[in-house]
C-alpha cells in the first residue's frame, strides 16, 4: 500500500509533502519522543506523532519514512510543512487520537 491508498482509506488530510504520496508503507512507529524515534524507526514505516515542529522532519529524512500521520487534528508549523514539501515526505493529519488511529493503520497494514 502506498501513502495515497492509505491517506484515502483512512480519510487523513494532506497537510504538506504531496510529491511522496506514491511512497510504499512498510509498518508503522508510534512516538512523540525523537531520540526514540531516531534510534527505533524504520525506514518505509509511518509515523504517528502530536509533534508539528521543524526538527521532525529532521528525524523523519534520517530514518526515510514514508510519511508523518499528526493525530487530534494537528497542523503542521508552516516551517516544517516547507521541509516536508522539500524533503517530499507526506505530513498528514486525523482528528483521531494516537490509539485509535494506530489501530486502524494496524488493521490496514498489520500482519
């Protein structure tokens, strides 16, 4: 499944970062913590975070995920939606909570 059959299924908004909707998932990370993130995250994966600044874009071309899911209806800051633009990673958003979201995205793409 790639980014834009998932941002449909699961009804996410497009925040930033159109150009890598084709990116293919390959599971998912769950965190609000970077290091965590930095150290654990694997490549292909999405991520799930309430974080909207800079520095997760930082992260998140490290690890080249796929794409960056804000859950309770998060943003973006408007630096970062220019990184993710630049960087071509999706940032997408849901009015759902982590848990909830998580599940869903499980379900989707989960063994």
């Amino acid at each position: 499944m790639n980014v834009k059959e998932l941002t449909d299924k699961l009804e996410l908004t497009i925040c930033s970062g159109e150009q890598g909707l084709t990116h293919e998932i390959k599971g998912g990370y769950i965190s609000d913590l970077l290091s965590d993130v930095m150290g654990n995250a694997k490549e292909g994966q999405v991520w799930i975070t309430l974080q909207t600044h800079k520095n997760i874009m930082a992260i998140a071309s490290l690890k080249e995920v796929a794409a960056i899911i804000l859950v309770k209806s998060r943003k973006p800051e408007q630096d970062t939606a220019e990184v993710s633009n630049d960087e071509q990673i999706p940032i997408l958003s849901t009015p759902l909570d982590t848990f909830e979201i998580a599940g869903r995205l499980y379900k989707l793409i989960g063994d």
